[in-house]
C-alpha cells in the first residue's frame, strides 16, 4: 500500500512540474488581424499606441508569453505617459495593463502547448488526478478501523507549518497572485481547458474558468479523501456532497451554461454581501437589460439575502450556507482539511477575528450605499467621495487579496477558514442571526468530558470546544459553521448538533474556583433558574 501511495506522489509531483513549467514554454505571435479586431472592439483612440505595437510587435516570434506581455505593457505605458502629458484623456488606455496583455495574447499562441491542448491536458489534470487518487486510496485500508485517525499530525512538515507546509503555502500564493493580479503570465495554463470551455459556453477559457474548473477538481479529488476519512460518519458524508453538489452544479456547470444560451452568468446561490458586486451599476444594468431572467435574478438575489438566509440560520444556524452549500467553505473542508487543526485558539485571534469580519461586512454595506445612490441619482460621489473608487478598492483589497490571496493562500500556515473566520462579509451577516435569534447550537456533556482536547484541537474556528465542554455549557458562537469535526473527533460523545428551542439555548455555568465557594447555594440557584 505504501508502494501504490509513493508512485502516485511521484506522479502527482510530475503533474505539477508540467503544469508550472507551462508558464515558461510555447510560442506566441500576434498578428495585424488579431491586432486590428482587438483595436476595434476596445474602442482604442491611441495612435502612439497602435503605431508602437504595429511597428515593434506584429508578426515577431516570442519565446514566452513574459517577453510578448512585457513588450504590450511597456508600449502601453509609454503610450498612456504621451497623451496624459498632451492632456488628451480621452485617448488614455484606461484598463489595466496586464488586461490588455492577456487579451492580446490569447489568440497569439502557436508553440506546443497552443497546438496540443489534449495531451498536456491529460499531463497535468490527467495525470495529476491520477496520482493524487493513488495516494489517497489505499487509505481505505490503511485507516481500516472505525474512528478518524490523526496520529503525527503535528510531526508531518506538510501539516505543521513545516518545510513542506511552508512551500505548498508560496505555491499557493504565487498562483492566486498570477491569477488576480498578472492573467496575461498564465495563457498556456488556460489553453488546456479551452476545449472544456468551449463545450460549456461556447468560448474560449479565460483565468477564471480556469480557476473555476481546477476548483472543482481539487474539491473533488479530495472529496474523496472525506470520504475514506470519514466514512463512518455519516453527516460528514451528506455535508461533503452537498457542498460538491452545490459548487460543481450552481458555481460552475449552470453558468456556464447560461452563457452559452446568451444569459447572465450567475451562481444563484451567491448571496450578497458574498457577492459584493450585486448592486454595482454595471451588472444591475445588465440584469435589467437581460429581460425576464435578469429580473428574475434580481428579484431572487434580494429574496436569498433579505429572506431565505436569515429564516434558514434561525433553523439551522449559519451550518446550511458555510457548511452545506458555499463553495469557499466547499474549499476548506476538502483541500483544507489536512490543515484545520493551525486555526489559532488564542484570544487575542478571535479579538481580531471579531473586528476583521464585522468591519468587512460593515465596508461592504457602506459600499453598497454608495453604489446604489450612484445609481438611482446619476451622481459619481456622495459626501466628496468617489464611488468607483469605493468599489475598486473592496475589489481589490477584499475580493482579490483577502479572499484569494489570503484566504485559500494561507491555508498551510493559518488553518482552512482563514477566509470565513477573518474575512467573510456573509459569514458575519449570519453569525450575527445565529449568536442572537437561532434555533442551532452545540450541546455538551461535561460530566463524559475527559479534557483529551480533540475538539479543540481540530476546530477551523479557533474556538476552544473543550472549554464549553468542561463546563457542560452550549457552544453558542457567531463564528461556529457547523461543520461537525469536534463532535466526530471525540472519543466519548460528549458534543451534539442540535437545532433545538431558543428557551435556554445559552446558558453559562460558573466554575468554582477557591475556598470560599458556597456550593449549597449555587446549586439551589441554579436549580430555581
């Protein structure tokens, strides 16, 4: 078994040596055509511009889709310098260089990997999954006894912030920041997936479906390591489903399709604030121009955050959205599993966590403001401030560095829940209907507590379950997703899920501490409450 495990880390290590040395190979060309049709559908004005990239780039050979960005971008930015000098704005490029890079690109490409899509397909994802699976597998015999098995997990480099954990976290970030920050450096990457995309929708992969397939399948291959995980707990079983389901189903497939049938590209289970660009101009004048659907949409999205998630946490507490259904969640039980037990326990992290999430949530409500007033009243500011900037600046330091970056990045240094626990907008709206008005909370039997501190330990939270539990108190907090780990880890059963009635859902049991305790009248005083 141990055999079958090294051959598929070998294979899984060889995947991923193709798929990051894709950056560096191929060949790429742009031509006057693809050139031209770019210039005419952008709208571009810049003569120095067209001039510069007409004279130095069109039909020259590059090695590496580095040297044909660099090139773009150093035209584009000599030609923005010229004309803001000569005050000629409307001829200025206003989008972002690496944008217009990647756009140029694209259809540029000629070399190996443009010209056999299938095969280093089938090199990296192929062969990645492939191997991951062999690796994963035989744990169905290696964990062959009932009960969730932990042993080493603070001795293994890759699960303790060691050498391993530490290289896995650089990949991670550097991919996330190529991904937001510089899409014209992974072209090859989303040639692989272009025969995918255009099956879908019709059109050819950008970074984003990019992103959104390789999510799936990482969710999905290790999904399967849930499953052999936890195969003898059955809610941990259901919940890992249903969070492929709604990512697979909602996230990706149906979006895509709509696009292929001229649609809005939406994810109906996004809720706002989550989905922090609902209310920007752009996409309700689009949802209002797409006729019965876009309304339809619009209608559903206020429904879901106004309506159906406040009334499903008073049931079920925030657990049916972070838990069951959101693809950030999604995420971060299966590819972040390995690393859940590094969710800092302290208080001063949760003193953090408090004032991170809740001021994320009150800056995108704020935002919102801004950009609804913008709307309705034709006016770019409100109160001397400008409302695209408001939005570029949540976009970018939220949506980009905090949810991506930060979020999935960090997850062999800080724990899975980096994201929900610190950054969430969505997560705080809920944990503010579960702390106060829920029927959900997570009861406790102190008297079989044996203070082993599994729960604890694997707790993505940094909530210290063994606290509660010592003291047979309900685990009511703001931040708990309900994901059910510290019930499955305990060896005595002391934990429960439990959707039960508010009357008495929070009650706190003083410990006694020192000589001068009364424990006669404590105990009638709790008896009479």
């Amino acid at each position: 078994m141990k055999g079958i495990k090294t051959t598929g880390l070998i294979l899984f290590l060889t995947a991923l040596s193709i798929f990051t040395s894709l950056l560096f190979i191929g060949k790429f060309q742009l031509t006057e055509d693809t050139f031209n049709s770019f210039i005419k559908n952008k709208g571009i004005k810049s003569e120095v511009f067209i001039q510069d990239i007409s004279k130095n780039v069109l039909g020259k050979e590059y090695d590496s889709q580095f040297d044909l960005s660099t090139d773009i971008i150093n035209h584009l930015a000599f030609a923005n310098k010229t004309h803001q000098e000569n005050q000629e704005w409307d001829k200025v490029i206003w989008d972002k260089p690496h944008n217009i890079s990647y756009e140029l690109i694209k259809p540029s490409g000629i070399g190996i990997v443009y010209e056999n899509k299938g095969l280093f397909w089938w090199l990296t994802f192929g062969l990645g999954i492939i191997g991951a699976l062999l690796f994963i597998l035989p744990n169905v015999i290696l964990l062959g006894s009932p009960g969730i098995k932990n042993d080493g997990i603070y001795h293994s480099a890759a699960t303790n912030r060691g050498w391993i954990g530490v290289l896995a976290f650089i990949y991670l970030v550097s991919f996330y920041v190529l991904l937001y920050f510089k899409p014209d450096y992974v072209v090859n990457w989303t040639y692989i997936v272009d025969p995918i995309s255009l099956g879908l929708s019709g059109n050819q992969a950008s970074q984003w479906f990019l992103y959104g397939f390789l999510y799936c399948t990482v969710m999905t291959v290790m999904a399967v390591r849930m499953y052999i995980k936890y195969r003898h707990n059955k809610y941990q079983l259901v919940r890992t489903t249903s969070v492929l389901f709604f990512q697979i189903g909602f996230a990706f497939l149906i979006p895509e399709i709509m696009v292929r049938f001229n649609q809005p590209y939406y994810d109906f289970k996004n809720a706002f604030p989550l989905d922090y660009d609902f209310f920007f101009d752009w996409n309700l004048n689009s949802l209002l121009a797409s006729g019965n659907i876009g309304i339809f949409i619009l209608v559903w999205g206020l429904a879901l955050t106004l309506i159906i998630v406040p009334v499903l946490v008073y049931f079920y507490g925030k657990r049916w959205y972070c838990s069951w259904v959101c693809g950030c969640g999604g995420l971060a039980e299966t590819l972040g599993d390995p690393y859940r037990q590094l969710s800092s326990k302290k208080m001063v992290a949760w003193k953090i966590e408090r004032w991170l999430v809740h001021g994320v949530l009150v800056f995108a409500l704020l935002m919102t403001v801004f950009s609804l007033y913008s709307y309705f009243s034709g006016a770019d500011s409100l109160l001397g401030i400008k409302t695209k900037e408001v939005e570029y600046y949540y976009g970018f330091l939220i949506g980009a560095i905090f949810a991506g970056v930060i979020g999935t990045g960090f997850y062999p240094v800080l724990g899975n829940r980096t994201w929900c626990r610190f950054g969430c907008p969505l997560a705080a709206y809920m944990g503010l209907v579960q702390r106060f008005k829920s029927r959900f909370r997570i009861t406790t039997n102190g008297g079989q507590c044996i203070s082993c501190g599994n729960c604890s330990t694997y707790c993505e939270q940094g909530i210290d379950v063994r606290a509660y539990a010592q003291k047979g108190e309900n685990i009511i907090r703001a931040s708990c997703v309900g994901c059910g780990i510290c019930a499955a880890v305990c060896p005595r059963g002391v934990l429960k899920l439990e959707n039960g009635p508010e009357k008495g859902r929070i009650k706190s049991i003083d410990i006694p501490l020192g000589n001068d305790i009364d424990l006669m009248k404590m105990m009638n005083e709790r008896n009479a409450s």
